[in-house]
C-alpha cells in the first residue's frame, strides 16, 4: 500500500456493532483519515453515523464504492466480504475483511499485529482478521510458544451475545424483562432462550460434531501461529453477557513452564494485560474488559494431571479487540 499523510477509508458494514467500533477506534486511535465512507445495505443506508463530532452519511454499498478508497475495513459478513472485496481490491483498496470469507484462504494472511506482523508482508490486497475468539488466545499463546513449544490446547469459550450482533443484544435485553416480568420469553435469534442459560451451540454443527466456531479456533490458531503440528479441541458456549469473551485455556508444552515463569512472559507480551492475584479476588472478569483493548490473563496455575500443563483464563472485549481494535492495527501496521 502506498503510504500517505492521510487515507480514505471506507466501512463496509458501518452500522453494524463491529462496524461502529470500527468507527469509534479509528477516531480514538487518531488513525490519519481524510475521508471516511461509510457504507451499508438499503436497509440502512440514507442513515447517519458520528466520526469526530460530525454525522456523515452512510452510502448504499455498490460496486462503484470503492473508487478512490485507500484501505477498506470489512464487517458485513461473509457473502458481502466474498462479492465486494475483489471489487474494492481491483479499485486499487487493500481490503482488510473481519469476516470468515478470506481466513482459510492460502494467498490471504491472517493477522495479529502482536503475533504475525509480519505476515502482512505477502498480502496480495486483502488481509483478513481473524475470529474474535481465536485473536484474544492467539496474543497469550504466541509467548508461551515462543518460550516452550506448545504442543496441545484445550479450550472452553464463554462467548457474549455480542458476537452474534446487535439483534443478539436486544433479544438477551427483552429475554431479561419478559423473564423478570414473569411473562413468556420469545426466542428468534438463538434456537433457544440466552437469558440465564448457556448455549452450546456457536455456529452450525458439522458431520464431527464439533461447530463451525470450533473449528476456526482450531484452524485459523494454527495458521496464524504458523504450527500445524499443534493439537487443537474446542468447545464454544454462548453466555447470557452482552460484551467481552472469556476462555478457559489448557496448555501443555515441550518444556515445562512454572507459574513464575508464565506470569515473567506474559507480565512482557504485547496486548497482554495481567490480571493474577486470587488471593484478593483480582481475577479477569467480561465486565471489566468491556470497552478496553487489552487481552486479560488469570488463574495461572500448572496443571498436575501432565507434566507440563498449565491453566489460564483469558478475557477480552470482542468487539474491539476481538475485531474493531484488530482491524485498525492491522491498518496501522500498513500504513507504517
């Protein structure tokens, strides 16, 4: 990308809840923007969104949006990301897409500036950023990886609402009043009631029985750690809490890490935030991590049913840096 004072920017998706995250780190982060170019679907284009202090239009996406756009941020998923994002890349945008559309695809990089900077180095017009839950463990595991070789994960993930979207929200809101109001809960985001209930459920369920939010954790953490010989299970729940992703990360490696140690490189790695001190209850929690961009690490302790384990419990806003916030990074690192 030719680098420049200041860039067009263009949101696809700009009134969704990643996209107006997208908006919101932009102007936080001071990123050198000349124009921004909101865009949506009919449904919501003709509206307005706020980038510092004035409301600009939002613009019916087209295949002629492009056109003069420097760096295009994607969050309108999937089928969008696969239909427009060649077009914005043939109008001379790099394209960085917050979708699944592009993870798995061998000539697109999946990045973590904290973890794979580098990577970034081959991008042929699009750069893809990963699954909220898989960025947040990707920035713990990378120092532990790079200090002992990790060999095997096992993961739980307490997903909030967020990720689903904007209706996800609502629905947990109402689901709350109808149930605090003793009237009947209705349910037509999720197959079954969120609120005060867990789902086991994130995304469709696959002939092995695990999901599709699953398994992105376990392919895309390899390929962005670069080490397929990595074992990987993954289990993703959908919790009752409107903002930030918990995950209960077990972790063996070649070598054995104390407590010490782990908390030593992680109290160092970048985007990391530690968080560890049970004995005054300072543990990650989702509420604290709403609205912040670090990643939070807990709960470390060494696992004694192998040799070389360890337990973490890692936290983190999943609409900024589990996408918004990544994304813009992704945006600095090119602009660099």
């Amino acid at each position: 990308m030719k680098k420049k004072s200041a860039y067009t920017v263009a949101v696809v998706g700009a009134t969704g809840a990643v996209g107006t995250e997208m908006l919101s780190v932009l102007e936080e982060r001071k990123f050198p923007v000349d124009e921004v170019r909101p865009l949506a679907s009919s449904k919501s284009a003709g509206g307005t969104v706020s980038f510092r202090g004035d409301d600009v239009k939002v613009k019916l996406l087209t295949r002629e949006s492009f056109q003069g756009i420097d760096i295009a941020l994607f969050s309108a998923g999937a089928s969008v990301s696969k239909e427009y994002a060649p077009v914005a890349v043939k109008a001379g945008a790099v394209v960085i897409d917050n979708s699944s559309a592009w993870r798995m695809d061998p000539q697109v990089p999946l990045v973590v500036p904290e973890v794979n900077a580098h990577d970034l180095e081959t991008h042929q017009g699009i750069v893809a950023n990963p699954n909220c839950s898989t960025i947040q463990m990707v920035v713990v595991l990378k120092p532990l990886h790079d200090q002992a070789t990790i060999v095997r994960v096992v993961v739980s993930t307490y997903q909030s609402v967020s990720g689903t979207g904007k209706e996800a929200m609502d629905e947990l809101a109402e689901q709350c009043r109808q149930l605090l109001s003793f009237g009947n809960v209705t349910s037509t985001v999720y197959p079954h009631q969120i609120a005060f209930n867990c789902l086991p459920h994130i995304d469709d369920f696959l002939s092995s029985g695990y999901t599709g939010e699953e398994m992105k954790m376990v392919n895309e953490t390899r390929k962005i750690l670069g080490d397929h010989s990595i074992g990987i299970s993954a289990t993703t729940v959908r919790v009752p809490v409107f903002v930030g992703h918990a995950e209960s990360v077990n972790v063996e490696t070649k070598r054995k890490l104390s407590v010490e140690e782990t908390r030593a490189v992680l109290s160092t790695a970048p985007g990391v935030q530690l968080y560890d001190d049970p004995s005054r209850k300072l543990y990650p929690l989702q509420i604290h991590a709403a609205g912040t961009d670090s990643v939070f690490v807990g709960r470390i302790r060494e696992d004694d049913s192998i040799p070389n384990g360890l337990n973490l419990w890692v936290v983190a806003d999943n609409l900024r840096k589990g996408a918004a916030l990544n994304a813009v990074q992704i945006a600095e690192a090119l602009a660099r």
